[in-house]
C-alpha cells in the first residue's frame, strides 16, 4: 500500500494552502473542512510542496 497524506484537523487553520498548491489532493468537503482526495496514488512533489508550505505542519506522510 502507497503512503497517504495526513491532515491533522486540529492544527488546521484553514488556511487553504495546501489547496492552492495541490488541488487534485486536498479539497473543501461539503461540511466546510480540508481533506484528503482517496487516490490510488498521490503526487509526491506536490503533496512534499503543501507539506512545506503548511504554516501549522499539520500535514504528514502516513505509511
């Protein structure tokens, strides 16, 4: 099984960075939060990208 990327929710200021950075992994669901597209494979540089740029580091690779 691929490794997936984590949002932590809790530490998630809604800031929407990782969106803007990974749209086709991150998205708004219709109760308003962040999460995670179930993807069969995620795009490495772009997730590593969202990982850099979130200001809380809420965000993780989970195996």
């Amino acid at each position: 099984m691929a490794r997936r990327p984590v949002l932590d929710l809790s530490e998630c200021t809604d800031c929407e960075g990782c969106i803007e950075m990974c749209p086709e992994v991150f998205k708004r669901n219709p109760a308003g939060y962040i999460e995670v597209e179930d993807l069969d494979h995620y795009p490495e540089v772009c997730v590593e990208d969202a990982i850099r740029s979130c200001p809380t580091d809420c965000i993780v690779w989970e195996e």
